[in-house]
C-alpha cells in the first residue's frame, strides 16, 4: 500500500516534469543546421551554373574564385568580431586604400625593400586606423556606425592627400611586390595561404582563448559582461584595432593584386564584407558568429560575383540576384534569433 501511495505521485511529477519542457522550435532547430543549408545551397547554385556553362567548375575557375574571394575572406573574420560586440566598422575601405597607398609608395621610392617589410608596414598604418576608431568607439563611447563613418572620409581624405591625387601604376612597383599576391606556395597562390593562415588563428582565438570568448560575452550582454568583470572598453578597443590590422594586411594584398593604388580603392567594399559576415550567419544583434559561417558567406559571394556573368546575367541583375539572397539571409538570421531567445525564455521559466 505505501509503494502505492509513493508510486502515484512519483509518477504524476514525472509526468508533470515532462509536460513542462519546452519543445524546441523549428527556428531553434534550423539554428544548428544553418551552416549546413547554407553549403547546401552553395553545392546546388554550383550545380545549377554548371549545366548552364561547363566551364563553372573547370581548376582553372575555382582557382580564380578562391583568388578573387582571400581578400574579401581575411576582412570578413575583422568584421566578424566587431559585428559580435554590436559594433559595425564602415571605415575599412578606406583604411584599405590608405594602407595600400603608402605601401605602394614605399616600394615605389625603395623598389629593393623586401615585400614582407612593405607587408608589414601596411599591417601597421592599418592596426593605428583601427586603434584610433577603437578609442573613439570604446573610450568616448561614441556609437560605432558615426565614429566608423566619420574616420571613413578621413581615411579616404588622407590618402588623397598622401598621393596627391596620382596613382601608383603597375611599371611603378618591383616584381618582387607584385608577387605578394601572384606569387604562390606549393603550388596555391599566395593569396589563398595567407587566408588560410588568418582563419586558422581566428578559429583558436575565439575558440580556444579567454579573450575571444569575452568577445562573444560582450555581444551577449554588455551589461552582464562589465557586471563579472570583464573590461567591456578593452574589449571593444581590441576588436577595431585587430579589424584595422587584418584591413592593413589586405590593402597590400589588394594594391599588390591589383598592381594599382588609387584614391578611390575599395570604395564602398566594406559593404561587401559585411554581407558576406550576414549571409555567414553572423547576428547584427550581436553575440553570435562563427568563422565556418563567415566562409561560407565570403565563398557564396565569391561564386555568385563569378557566376552569374558565366551564365550571362544583365548586370542589373546581378545586383537583385545578390541583393534578394542578403535580405532572405538577414530574415532567416532574425527569424534563427528569435527563437533562439524563445526557448532560452522556456527554460528559464521551468
């Protein structure tokens, strides 16, 4: 009798306790397989190009995209960690162009100087950039989209200033320059190394270090963040000063490529990076971002960019094509979000 009476309730809680967890939502759920439609998606448009033009997957044109897409890439991993702390950075084409510039520059007037100095020096011009935008963003807490636009028209004005309104052309830089991005290692262009080597490093930072985490937990919860002590300011600062180096680094890469250092570089590129980061799966909100998705927006933007002029697509076309997928990407990133913050309401309430 008494197992009778301990039974029953035992069995009612049970019940009970099972009634009370919360399912999980379908957005909830397509949340950890968003990466995977998103590479679905990707193997189906190549598929698709290449029935239309044979050419698509030849070695020849993936070799081009992946080219095409290392620069596009290595800021990507910049603007991802700065859109994880809510922040933007619109000023990195600009800080693009001047770092180019002034590389270009120096190896115009000292052709001997070894490439990786030229590289390094851009490193530099761009990590002072991006900490001069960290110190207004973290230390006169002035919001990031009108610190980050307003150092965009300084930027572009002094590089202006320091060409002088003329080019560096390409008979205007050594071979050995040049080479930077044409150049390859064990058979890979040199350009696609270097990406990788920056998506590795980004992976352990945020992976496998305490600050990278502490990025992800001040795009969560600012407040919670300085509450457990956290330096929220040094965070932030770290963020755009490392976004501003990775630019550096790419602006010679760009003017090493491109084998020209204009004025006009890269203007308006950084909207590029930013879809690219949207479409990866990075949250403008805030707090959520992975470098595999950041990969697979970069690589998606570099196959449709490459694609849709093999399958003669009207360039206005082109430009609603590539629009349309943002906008979805941003919806379905919204929709992911909010149920995501559904469930973790439920079970905050069990």
């Amino acid at each position: 009798m008494k197992q009778k009476e301990w039974g029953q309730p035992a069995l009612a809680v049970s019940q009970g306790a099972r009634q009370t967890v919360p399912k999980t939502s379908f957005s909830g759920s397509f949340a950890k397989f968003r990466e995977m439609g998103l590479l679905v998606f990707i193997v189906l448009l190549c598929a698709g190009v290449q029935l239309r033009n044979p050419s698509f997957l030849t070695w020849e044109n993936i070799n081009d995209i992946a080219t095409n897409t290392a620069i596009l890439a290595i800021l990507s991993v910049g603007m991802m960690l700065v859109i994880i702390t809510r922040g933007i950075d619109l000023s990195i084409g600009a800080t693009l162009a001047l770092s180019g510039m002034i590389a270009a520059q120096t190896v115009q007037q000292m052709p001997s100087l070894h490439p990786a100095a030229a590289l390094l020096l851009g490193i530099a011009v761009g990590i002072v950039c991006g900490w001069i935008v960290g110190f207004l963003v973290s230390k006169m807490d002035i919001l990031p989209i009108i610190a980050t636009l307003g150092m965009m028209n300084v930027f572009r004005g002094l590089t202006y200033e320091t060409s002088g309104g003329k080019w560096v052309s390409a008979h205007q830089m050594p071979e050995s320059f040049k080479a930077l991005a044409t150049g390859t290692f064990l058979g890979v262009n040199n350009l696609i190394v270097i990406a990788v080597l920056v998506y590795i490093a980004a992976y352990y930072f945020v992976n496998h270090t305490r600050t990278g985490r502490r990025v992800y937990a001040v795009g969560s919860n600012p407040e919670s963040a300085a509450i457990s002590g956290i330096k929220t300011d040094r965070i932030l600062w770290l963020v755009y000063t490392l976004m501003g180096g990775l630019t550096g680094l790419a602006g010679v890469l760009w003017v090493s490529k491109f084998a020209s250092a204009q004025g006009d570089t890269a203007s308006g590129y950084e909207l590029n990076v930013i879809a690219a980061c949207v479409l990866g799966g990075v949250s403008i909100a805030g707090g959520s971002g992975k470098v595999s998705g950041i990969i697979l927006g970069s690589v998606l933007l570099g196959i449709l960019n490459n694609a849709l002029p093999m399958i003669n697509v009207s360039p206005f076309w082109q430009s609603w094509i590539q629009g349309m997928i943002i906008v979805v990407a941003v919806i379905i990133n919204a929709l992911v979000k909010r149920g995501i913050d559904r469930n973790n309401l439920m079970r905050r309430k069990i």
